[in-house]
C-alpha cells in the first residue's frame, strides 16, 4: 500500500495519526491474508497433489507393486500381512488390517480363494477397488478348489503383474505411462530370469519330485516336472501314518532321489521320508516371504534354479 505525500495534506496531526495506524492495521491484515491464502494453496496442493495408497494382500504381491510402482513415490504401498506370514491358509484380520485399509484407494490380491479370511474385511469397504491379479489364468485344482499358488510359476507372475499394471493404469490414468513403463520393464526381467532357468532345467534328466505342500503345481508344470507326491497338502497338518506309507512306497517304486521341504515350515516328515528311502532333502522357495526389496522374486528364483541344478541332475 503507497500513500503519497499529497494524499497527506489536508489531514490534521491527530487524525493523521490515527489514519497511520488504521492504514497499519489495514496493510498487517493484508499481509496475513495474503499468508494464510498461500498456505492454503500448499494445503491444497499437498491434499490434492494425487498422493494414493495401493494395499497388497500379502508378500508376492508386495514385491509385485514394488516393482510397478518403482520411482513413484507419490504412491504408497503397504502389505496387509506381515513378510513372515507365508501362505494365507490359517491367517486371520487383525484390526491392523482395516486400519491399512481405510486410507487405500484398492487392494491387490493374488485371488482364487487365496484371501478368502479378507472377505469380512473387504465388505467393509464398499468403495475400495480390488484387483484380482489372477484374472485370466487357468486355474490347477488344489486341496479344496483352485490351487491358488499362480505366482510360483513365473508365467503367470508376469501374467500377474500385467494385470495389476493395467488395472492401475486405469484407476490412475494420470500415471498410466509411467505405471505401464514400470510393468513391461519389470515383465522383461522375469522373461529373463524364466528363459535362463528354461535353458538350465530342461536338460537335466531327473523330473519325479516330492514337495512339501501343494505351492508348486504350477512352477512344475511350467518347467516339466512331475510331482509324485505331496508330504504335506496343508502347511500345518502333518500327514497321517497311510499317507507317509503311500509316499514311501511311491518313492521307492519311482525311484524318486529328491525331498523338496520349503523355509517357511518344518521338514519333520521330509526327513522321516528321507531315513526311510534314501532320497535327500532340498529346500525350494515359494517366495511367500523374504526381504522387501524389488529384486527379491528374481534372487529366489535363482536359488531354486541352483537347488534343482544339484536336486535333478
């Protein structure tokens, strides 16, 4: 605010004061107004700036979105069970996981029953977008439906992760190139990572394998395998006298020479197999836990490629 020199005469000493002091109170008050109008601005830019929440049902999925949204840190991502869950099977919602959930714009599941504990939890939300990111794929039968352990093969990883970058795309069409960008460059990855375990697997001359539960259907059918037996078709229940019998005898006829017990549970039966027929017992990974980090399905990858190196040949 400028007052001239001229704008003053006129006015009496007194009144010329209490004019100073009103044009004061006048040009503070502008200042303020001017401050607060900027700050609101900033609010509304950071409330408005398309900050997103994407909530993954748990550790595969997890790695998933790492990958499709790598460098966009305006959109958060967050996993509903903890790294060391493991398969869902028996997990249960915690009040944890509706409150992951009320900031989430969608929730990524792997789908075909897998996150059936969820489906109180997600009526919860009625305006939350799911994304199913089995859509599309032929189903194996499992124990009880649809074995729902697609992104152990890495075919269907990636048929995953497309539908998830599509899925996203769509619901963020804003970021839709670089989501997409993100998809093919993290789909390129797995086409590698499956080409080399194509080209040191198929060769080798042992295919009858054991494993410890039914994670790997889809992973065998990819690279040729044949499963013989499965120790223990639920994580948890350990297999009834008849069953470690029907195995034994199994191995035996076949020949089989590898046990394949995974980390994340016990090997007690594997081994008793294993006294019992000579065969050795490997660990091979599902990639239901493991660190957080972009890479870590790939690095899992290669450790199952050295195990079945040494398991089959």
């Amino acid at each position: 605010m400028h007052l001239t020199g001229s704008f003053y005469k006129g006015i009496k000493p007194m009144k010329k004061k209490r004019f100073l002091s009103a044009a004061l109170s006048v040009l503070i008050v502008l200042l303020l107004l001017a401050g607060c109008a900027g700050g609101a601005q900033d609010s509304e830019t950071q409330a408005g700036d398309g900050s997103v929440t994407i909530a993954a049902s748990f550790y595969p999925i997890y790695i998933m979105l790492m990958n499709i949204t790598a460098d966009m840190p305006e959109i958060e991502i967050v996993d509903m069970t903890q790294p060391t869950t493991g398969c869902l099977h028996d997990y249960s919602a915690t009040p944890g996981d509706l409150k992951k959930l009320e900031s989430a714009s969608a929730l990524v599941i792997n789908g075909a029953g897998m996150e059936s504990f969820m489906d109180k939890v997600i009526a919860q939300f009625p305006d939350l977008t799911v994304i199913d990111s089995s859509a599309g794929i032929p189903r194996l039968p499992g124990v009880d439906g649809d074995n729902p352990h697609f992104w152990v093969s890495i075919s269907d990883a990636m048929l995953q992760v497309q539908n998830i970058g599509n899925a996203l795309a769509k619901l963020l069409p804003e970021r839709a190139d670089k989501l997409l960008a993100n998809t093919d460059v993290y789909i390129a990855k797995l086409e590698e990572e499956r080409t080399k375990m194509h080209e040191e697997l198929d060769g080798l001359p042992g295919r009858d394998i054991v494993t410890f539960h039914e994670a790997f259907p889809y992973f065998a059918e990819e690279f040729d395998l044949n499963i013989v037996g499965v120790i223990e078709r639920e994580p948890g229940s350990e297999p009834s006298a008849r069953e470690l019998s029907d195995t034994i005898d199994t191995i035996g006829r076949l020949h089989v020479k590898a046990l394949f017990a995974e980390p994340q549970y016990s090997a007690s039966a594997a081994e008793t197999i294993a006294r019992e027929t000579g065969a050795k017992v490997y660990l091979l990974d599902p990639a239901v836990t493991g660190p957080m980090e972009m890479d870590a399905y790939l690095e899992t990858m290669d450790k199952n490629l050295t195990v079945l190196k040494e398991a089959l040949s």
